[in-house]
C-alpha cells in the first residue's frame, strides 16, 4: 500500500510541475486574454473590469425598457427619459404580433393571406401546434415583463442598490458587509456570472434575426415562392426580433441581475457563520457580546427577508410557468422532428437550457436554508455555553425560532420553499410532464 502511495504522491508532483511549465511558456498577453474570455479574477486585479460589466449589464436593462431607473432603485422620483413612449411602443409591436399570430392561425388555409402576414410555418404540417406555442410563449413573457414593471413601479427593487454601490465603491468588505475571505469569494464569482450573463444575451441579440431567418430558408415552400413572400417576411422578421429581443432579452437580463444576486446573500450568511464561530472561540461570552451577535443575525434576517418578499413572485412565475413552456418546447421539439430537424433541435435544445437554468438557481438558492441550519447550530451552541442568563430583552428564543422558521429562506410565491429537496422534485416534476405530454401524442397518433 505505501509503494502505491508514493506512486501516486510522485505522479501527482510530476503533473503540477508539468503544468507550471507549461504556464511559464504562455506569454503574459496570451494568459490574459485567456482570463478575460473565461470572466477570471485575480486578488490582484482591480475592479475596473467589473465595475464596466456592472454598467454593461445596467444599460442593457434601461435599453430594454425593463426598469425605469435601473439600478437607482432608491430614487424613486427617477425615471430615464422617454420610458413611457419607448415602452408603450413595445407593447404595441408585441401585441401587434400576437394579433397576426392569431389570425395566422385562424385563416391558416388562406395563402394570400399567410403571404401578406409572413407566416413563417407557411405548408407546415406542424403549423398549428407551433404558432399556439409561438402566442402561448410570447404572452408569458411579456405578461412576465409587465409584471417586472409593476413590481418596480410598486416596491422597486432594494437589491440592484447594491450593484449601485460597488459601481461606486468597489468591492468593500464593510460596505457589502462581508469578511475579507467571504468578500473575495464573491468578487471572483459575480465577475465570472456577469460576464458569462452578458456574453449571452449579447449573443442571443446578434443570432434572433439570423435565427428567424433560417426558419424561413428551410421551409422550402416559402423559398419557393415570389418576391411578395419575401419582402413581407422581411419586415415581418424585424418586428419579430424586436419583440423577442424586448420581451425574451427583459427576461435573461432579470435572470442575470437575480443570478448575480445570489452569491452576494450566500457570502453574507457564510460571514455570519465566521463571526459566531469566533464568538464561540471565545472563553468568556457576556451579555453585551450576545447583543451584538443577535443584531448581526436580526439584520442579516431583516435585509434578506425584505428582498425575498419583493421577488417571490417573479420566482413564482419563473418557477411554474417559464419552467411548463420549457417542457413544451421539448415535447414540440419531439414531436416535430419528422417535419423539420432543425426546428426540432433548437426547441429541444432551448427547452433543456431553461429547464438546467432553473433548477440551477433553484439548486444554488437553496444553500441558504443549509446555512440557516448553520447557524442555528452555532447559536445553540453559543447560548449554552454563555455565562448569561436568557432575559426576555435579549429576545434569543425568538430569535432561534426565526432562523428555522418556515417562513425563511428564499421564497417561491407562498407556495415553496426553496431546499435542495425542491430542486429534485423539479427535475423529477419536469421530467414527468415531458414524458406525459410525448405519452398522449403516441396515444393520440395511433
């Protein structure tokens, strides 16, 4: 057993040193570049690459018209100019597509007039199922984006404050209230989800039009018909990117600010976690360092649970309805695969991408209910070893009661809790759904 392990202690040595050398042959502009493409940091590094992705991620959200003041949630008199014309002119390009969607679907037989409205399922035999999900998808989303509007309108959102300020003051550890390892944690991984965040929604900007547009090439009874069938999906397909850009592009960039917003709330706890662990180091623990710890964790609390109730909603909605129209372009893209492979794969493949999206951010949240638990365990274990006596002023039963309480944690509506068990069920949820729908098109079919 020994010779086998120093076998192994001398392989491992010999790959680190290969590695080392190999890394001192890469020129210095080469490992940059490389850094900057993957969104990794340094301890070194300033935040000025940061702070640019932060403003990136800003103007993109005020260019959408998803937020009236971006991240100056705090200034509700602020709203950035033009909002309301802007805005009221993509609601009236996105119903002005539902609209011809429907009557798309209603006069299907009639060629003039799939010709004059650009029908993109032109001779499909799939046409029908495809435009009910094309309506049925891009009233979710933009009900989605108005609810997002009216949540800003009503509550606003404290936590894009907090982008706001690191734009301002970098990442200190006092102002985002973390410890200096905790602090260094997030700075790394919100560099590397923004920049990961930004680089898609760029790229889903640049491939709509060139999507939409090989939707049409590859359906041989548009390719095949005269000059009226193409101008009219040329300009039916700049409307078309415009609202999917609009209403789809408004729902990455809010996914984008929440997905930031995690590690943010993790570190916190995890700071937490460090500062009761000292507390717990320390000999003697008298009244006025129980006070100080029961603020730290009634603030944490505060802060946290006054963010949740402002997004449980939007979670909500994601949680259910995004997650069921993602089971439905897999089951589309299933079941169209005999008429076209190519629209089949890309509804598979974005179904699949919402679905991993999901679950990972449902998956990620629920870590703060393990480290509730944490917590709990620390402060027990605190309590009892203190040399004071629990006073009803110091209110530390109440306090332990709320740090389980089912009502803390990351909210999903009033419906669920976000756990690790919650993930599961939703993969086990979707994957059943998927199958069901395929079971009733097999039953159907025969």
């Amino acid at each position: 057993m020994l010779p086998f392990a120093n076998c192994r202690f001398i392989f491992f040595i010999c790959r680190v040193n290969i590695l080392e050398s190999i890394s001192r042959r890469i020129p210095f502009q080469v490992k940059v570049l490389i850094k900057k493409f993957f969104g990794l940091l340094s301890d070194d590094d300033s935040d000025e690459e940061t702070v640019k992705s932060i403003q990136v991620l800003e103007n993109i959200a005020l260019g959408l018209m998803m937020t009236r003041r971006g991240h100056r949630q705090d200034e509700t008199s602020y709203v950035q100019p033009h909002f309301h014309f802007k805005n009221n002119l993509i609601r009236f390009v996105s119903i002005l597509n539902f609209i011809r969607f429907y009557l798309i679907l209603i006069y299907n037989q009639n060629d003039n007039l799939s010709i004059l409205l650009g029908n993109p399922f032109f001779h499909e035999n799939s046409s029908d199922i495809m435009i009910c999900y094309v309506i049925g998808g891009g009233i979710t989303l933009f009900v989605f984006r108005e609810y997002v509007l009216y949540v800003e309108d009503t509550r606003a959102y404290p936590v894009l404050c907090t982008l706001r300020d690191i734009k301002v003051s970098g990442f200190d550890s006092n102002m985002l209230k973390l410890t200096t390892k905790q602090c260094k944690w997030f700075r790394s991984t919100f560099h590397l989800l923004i920049t990961i965040w930004i680089r898609w929604i760029y790229c889903v900007f640049i491939c709509t039009p060139f999507a939409l547009i090989i939707l049409r090439i590859q359906n041989q009874a548009i390719v095949n018909s005269g000059p009226a069938m193409y101008i009219s999906h040329f300009c039916w397909i700049v409307l078309e990117s415009c609202t999917f850009i609009f209403i789809f592009g408004s729902f990455l960039n809010l996914a984008a600010h929440v997905t930031v917003s995690i590690p943010l709330y993790l570190c916190r706890l995890k700071s937490l976690i460090e500062l009761l662990k000292r507390v717990r180091s320390k000999q003697f623990i008298d009244d006025s360092i129980i006070k100080g710890m029961n603020t730290d964790v009634i603030s944490y609390m505060n802060e946290f649970d006054k963010n949740i109730v402002t997004i449980r909603y939007l979670f909500f909605f994601v949680f259910i309805l995004v997650s069921f129209g993602a089971d439905t372009a897999i089951f589309l893209g299933l079941s169209t695969k005999g008429h076209s492979k190519w629209v089949s794969n890309m509804l598979v493949i974005r179904g699949l991408l919402v679905l991993f999206i999901v679950g990972s951010i449902v998956y990620v949240g629920s870590a703060t209910l393990d480290q509730l638990y944490v917590i709990h365990g620390l402060y027990v274990s605190i309590i009892a070893k203190a040399s004071v006596k629990l006073e009803q002023k110091l209110k530390t039963l109440e306090i332990l009661d709320r740090i389980l309480s089912p009502y803390c944690g990351a909210k999903v509506g009033d419906a669920f809790r976000g756990e690790k068990l919650l993930a599961v069920y939703y993969v086990l949820e979707n994957a059943s759904t998927i199958m069901l729908l395929i079971c009733n098109l097999q039953f159907i079919s025969s």
